[in-house]
C-alpha cells in the first residue's frame, strides 16, 4: 500500500498517480452491498479518527492528509483504479490558489486534503453542519476550513470571500464546490463563480479540478453512503493555473470548460 508521504512526493515530483498494475483486478469485481457497508464505514472512520486526533490535541496537516489516505488505499483494495494526472502545473505554481472542482460524491471530499496538501496548507469550504458537528466541527476548525449555510447566498458570498480571503493571505489554499451539491451530470450553468471571484480579490490564481467519483454513488436514504461500483475507476485532474490578470470571468469560463472538457473525455454525460 502506497503510504500519504509517497503519494504526496508523486504528484510532486511528476505530477500523476496511478494504481499499480499488480493491484488491479483481472476481471470484473462484483457489486457487492458488504463492500459497500466497509467503505461507508471506512469514511465514518477517516471524519472520527480526524476528530479524536484533535481532541487528542494531535491534529494538524500531516495528520488530516495522513488519516485520508485511507480513502484511497481503502478504495484501491476494493477493486477500484485510481488515477491522478495533471498535478505538475498545481507543483511549479508557488504560494496559495483557489481550487475549484466539480462534485460527485463524498469520495473526492475524502481525497483532495491528501492530495491538496501537497502543495501547502488547505481550507476547504463546506457546509456549516459538519463545523457545528460535536468533536468533528473542533477539527475542521483546527485546519481552518470554512462553514456556509448554503441557505443564504449573500450570506455565504460575505463569508468565503473576507474569511477566503484571510486563509489566503495566511498562506493557505482554498477549496470550493461551486455546484454546492452533489451532481451526476455536469452542468456549468450551476458551477458558479465565487471561486474565481475570490481568487480576484486575494490576487491568487484559480487552479481547476476535474474529479470522476462515481465509484461511491449518492446513497438514496444517507447521500454520504451510496453503492459503492470498483468497476468504475475514479478520475482526479488537475488543470492550468488561471492568474488572476485574466479577470475574473475569463477565469470561470476557462475553469468550467476544464472541467467540462475532462468530463467528456471520461465518458460522463454534461448538460
């Protein structure tokens, strides 16, 4: 199993990851609901052991990246393949950017702090839930992530633009969902564009992420838990660094046609 540290220093030094070939399944893997249980309680797993790490007094970067590996190696050991491409632009760029990707599942929320942080530091905007969660709001706080409401969009846009905009100047990245929700087709009319507007604001670049999770689908009664396909291999992409002298509109477009253009090549349907 490869360890958070070698999978760190690949996507640095060349910028790909991919699942070894002596660990790739020689046939189709069946589907099965047990498999599905372990990697649901898997995720439970990484977002406690984050949380009783911290309530230990013992979180902080290396530990959040450390703890999610186990969503990729969890996930390689089922079955799945796993690739990564694209990561030596985000590797010759220095300092902070605005990440911004697309979203399928929970599997990628697992995955980006892995490999996000090994570029520097990560705040990741997501939902105000998990900040107010006992114990698991205490972790996400410790690494500076950012809780929205999703409820009120003038509310959130103040939020992550002046509490963004900090975690930039502190020398941390951000990453946003700009669908807000989980989708399966990807539609660049609901990708909006705060992340770009942020970016703008800070002076960082833009750096779009391209991300194919439907390895772990949207659950029908808990959306984090879904079924769980190893046929299905999981896609990670990263694109150009978009410098904030192209404006910001020209940065969203060029990001939503990234993103959009990767879809396609995987396969997947787009509105």
């Amino acid at each position: 199993m490869t360890t958070y540290k070698e999978f760190q220093t690949a996507l640095r030094t060349t910028g790909h990851y991919e699942t070894a070939a002596a660990s790739r399944p020689a046939h189709t893997v069946r589907i099965s609901t047990l498999n599905s249980f372990r990697y649901a309680f898997t995720i439970v797993r990484i977002v406690y052991r984050c949380a009783l790490t911290n309530l230990l007094r013992r979180f902080g970067y290396e530990q959040w990246a450390d703890i999610c590996m186990a969503s990729v190696a969890f996930a390689e050991k089922l079955g799945g393949v796993v690739t990564f491409e694209g990561f030596e632009k985000r590797a010759a760029c220095e300092g902070p950017v605005v990440y911004v990707s697309n979203h399928m599942s929970t599997l990628e929320t697992m995955v980006f702090p892995t490999t996000l942080l090994s570029f520097g530091k990560l705040a990741i905007v997501l939902k105000a839930s998990l900040d107010t969660m006992p114990f698991v709001g205490a972790s996400t706080r410790t690494v500076g992530c950012i809780g929205i409401s999703r409820k009120n969009a003038r509310e959130d846009l103040k939020t992550v633009l002046e509490v963004g905009a900090q975690r930039l100047a502190s020398g941390s990245s951000v990453l946003l969902f700009p669908q807000g929700t989980r989708q399966s087709v990807f539609d660049g009319k609901k990708f909006n564009s705060l992340g770009s507007k942020l970016a703008e604001r800070a002076g960082v670049p833009v750096v779009p992420l391209a991300v194919k999770t439907d390895f772990l689908q949207t659950g029908k009664w808990i959306k984090d838990f879904g079924i769980v396909d190893p046929n299905k291999p999981i896609r990670f992409a990263c694109g150009p660094v978009l410098l904030p002298e192209l404006g910001s509109r020209k940065v969203h477009e060029l990001s939503v046609a990234f993103i959009e253009g990767k879809i396609k090549e995987w396969g997947l349907p787009t509105v």
